[in-house]
C-alpha cells in the first residue's frame, strides 16, 4: 500500500469515528488533523471538501454492506438465518463498540440539513440494504419458513427500520444488551416453527 492511500485511509477512518460521534455538523478538518498527526492541507489535499470527504466515505460504506450481505448470501442458505446472521453483526459491533450505530442511520435523522450529495448517498445505502432485505423476505415467504404481516417489501423496510432503532434504543440506554432484547423477537415473530 502506498503512502498516499495509507494517509486516505487514516481520514477516512478518522472521518468515520467523528461522524458516528457527532454527526456530520459534529467534527471538521482541523478535529480529523488532529487526530492523526497530519496538516488541515493534506486532508483538502485527498478531499477538496467535507462534502467529497463524506461522499466519499458513504460510497465505501455501502460497498462494505453489499460485500457483507453478498458473502451472507454466499454462506448462508436459510433466510431466517441469513437474517440472524445480519443482526449477529450488528449486536457483535454494538456490544465491542466497533461499530456502534449505521452511520447512514445516524446521518438521516439530520437529512434536512445536509448537502444535497452527502443525501444521495445516504438513500442509496437505505435502497440497497432495502433491496437485499426484500430479496430474503422473499424467500422466506417462497420457502413458507416467514410468516408475514405485509408484502416482503414492506416486511423489509418495518425490519430495517427495527433494527436501527433498536442501535439507537442501545445507545440511548447505554446498554448494548437491549439491541438483541428487541430484536430477537421480531426474529422469532417472523420465524414460522
């Protein structure tokens, strides 16, 4: 790895921690300069802007759920666990603070407010996770392994929305055990024994 990618991907990593601790108003490129030793000049260097910076890290994090949820759907068969294997990740993240809330989650609820590109990225993480999740509610309902109240696509987005108020639940309790207490029985309501 080179140097200029190794520097990108310190920002980007510095950007990420911010955003997750404030928000996208929440840390500037004097707070990312500060913490990992470096000039403003050589962040405006790799982003020219907040903006780009954002962007930038919002695409990456996208890239990252499709890897993950298309290696779920590599090494999983079973709908139901391939959505266990989903939630699995997020109580893992939530409960070693790796990773402790979506960060698209985290930046819709300041939707209004935010550059209309950083928006952008931001539905198009919420579509895709949306699509894959369809696609397992799908099966599910096909398999008759689901028991549904609505279409799979409706099913999909009441899971999504579950699941991230459930981090937010977690960390608005300081308690990382109350995203699997909510979660886990929507699991089994969806499960048909």
């Amino acid at each position: 790895m080179n140097n200029t990618s190794t520097t990108s991907d310190k920002i980007l990593a510095s950007a990420r921690a911010l955003l997750i601790t404030g928000g996208y108003n929440g840390f500037s490129y004097a707070d990312i300069a500060e913490t990992i030793g470096i000039r403003k000049a050589s962040i405006h260097h790799h982003f020219p802007g907040k903006v780009d910076l954002v962007r930038t890290l919002l695409r990456l994090y996208r890239q990252e759920m499709e890897m993950g949820t298309s290696k779920i759907d590599l090494v999983v068969t079973n709908p139901l666990d391939k959505l266990r294997t989903y939630t699995s990740y997020w109580e893992k993240c939530i409960s070693d603070q790796s990773a402790p809330l979506c960060i698209c989650a985290l930046l819709a609820s300041e939707l209004p407010a935010l550059p209309e590109e950083i928006q952008i990225e931001i539905k198009a993480f919420f579509t895709a996770l949306s699509t894959w999740l369809t696609t397992v509610f799908e099966d599910g309902a096909k398999q008759k392994s689901f028991s549904l109240l609505s279409e799979p696509a409706v099913e999909a987005e009441s899971f999504m929305a579950m699941i991230h108020g459930a981090m937010l639940s977690a960390r608005a309790y300081g308690n990382p055990k109350m995203f699997g207490i909510i979660v886990n029985p929507l699991l089994e309501r969806i499960a048909i024994h």
